[in-house]
C-alpha cells in the first residue's frame, strides 16, 4: 500500500469524521442514513491514519505531493 493521500485530504477527512460522529451522537441524524453517516466516518477515520484510499486507485489519484 503506496500512500496516495495529501496532508489537506487527511485534515478534511478528519474534519468530517468528527463532524459526523457529532450529528450521530447527538441525535440530529438518526436512523440508517446515521448508522450510514457512522460507518462513513470510520472509513474516512482509517484511510486518513493510513494516508491510502483504495478508491484512488483506480481513477489513478494522488493528493499527496512527490
């Protein structure tokens, strides 16, 4: 696993991350779209701590600076 991922990728992840987790938590997004918003979050968590997301791949992406 090549990382493929630019430090502002990973910020704005984790930003994310945390944002959703805010709206589950608190109740101002419940349901499946909150398990669904949820489980986003921890995908964007992950790949942000790895630097790689696999669906970089195959579009051929790369945020991260050579």
């Amino acid at each position: 696993m090549k990382p493929n991922m630019g430090t502002i990728d990973r910020i704005i992840r984790v930003i994310l991350a945390i944002v959703f987790a805010v709206l589950y938590f608190s109740g101002t997004v419940t349901g499946a779209l909150g398990i669904i918003l949820l489980i986003l979050g921890i995908v964007f968590l992950l790949t942000s701590i790895v630097s790689f997301c696999p669906l970089y791949l195959p579009f051929k992406i790369n945020t991260r600076k050579s």
